[in-house]
C-alpha cells in the first residue's frame, strides 16, 4: 500500500487501489498492459460519440457487469467529461431495463455515493 497517499473518501480509495494494482500488473506484463492502454485510449478517443457519451456507456456497461472498480472509474470519467447527476441517472435507467435488479441495486448504492464522493471533493 502506498504509505504517502491518504484517500478523502471510499471512491477515491478504490480509485487508488485499482491503479496500484494495474501499476503492479504493468510491470510485471509490461508488453499486455501497454497494447491494453493504447486500445483503451483508443476506444475513449473523442470521435463521432464524444468522450462524455463514451463514458457514459462504459458505466451502463459497468452496472450491467457489476464490476465495482469500473462503476466507479467510469462515474468519476462521467462527471469529469461533465455529465450531469441526470444524464448519469438515464443511462442508469437504460442499463437497468436490460440489466434488472443487479445493474439498479449498483446504481442506487454505488453509483449514488460514488457521485456524492466526487461531488464534495469539488466543493
């Protein structure tokens, strides 16, 4: 664990936690995780969907998986493309017609508290 860096909230840990992990994975596989960045970065490039429409769906798809590191990277990435809490709130409504109760039980906990992590840190 990285002595030096004291998270503000839970989301800003995990947030920590992923990256320590992947920064772990990096060096011991630099040459995978260089080809999954670059096509990472790829995907997220601003094209004909922009960068806030692509965060947007990587979140919807976040939920539908229940992969809790992604929810939360992708909720920070939508408020930092400038989501807005309602347009969060709709791709979570679309997710859940497809995703049920699993992807609306993430949404109403996580994602919410996620947000309001986030948010505050703003302030």
């Amino acid at each position: 664990m990285d002595q030096g860096f004291i998270a503000r909230n839970p989301s800003e840990e995990a947030l920590h936690d992923y990256k320590q992990g992947l920064g772990t994975f990096t060096q011991k596989m630099p040459d995978i995780a260089s080809h999954f960045n670059a096509f990472t970065e790829a995907c997220f490039k601003e094209g004909v969907l922009t960068q806030k429409q692509k965060q947007l769906i990587a979140l919807g798809i976040s939920l539908y998986s229940q992969d809790e590191y992604c929810i939360i990277y992708h909720v920070k990435g939508c408020l930092d493309q400038g989501a807005t809490e309602q347009e969060i709130l709709e791709a979570i409504g679309v997710t859940a017609a497809f995703g049920g109760g699993g992807a609306m039980s993430q949404a109403v906990t996580l994602v919410q508290n996620t947000m309001d992590d986030f948010n505050q840190l703003k302030q």
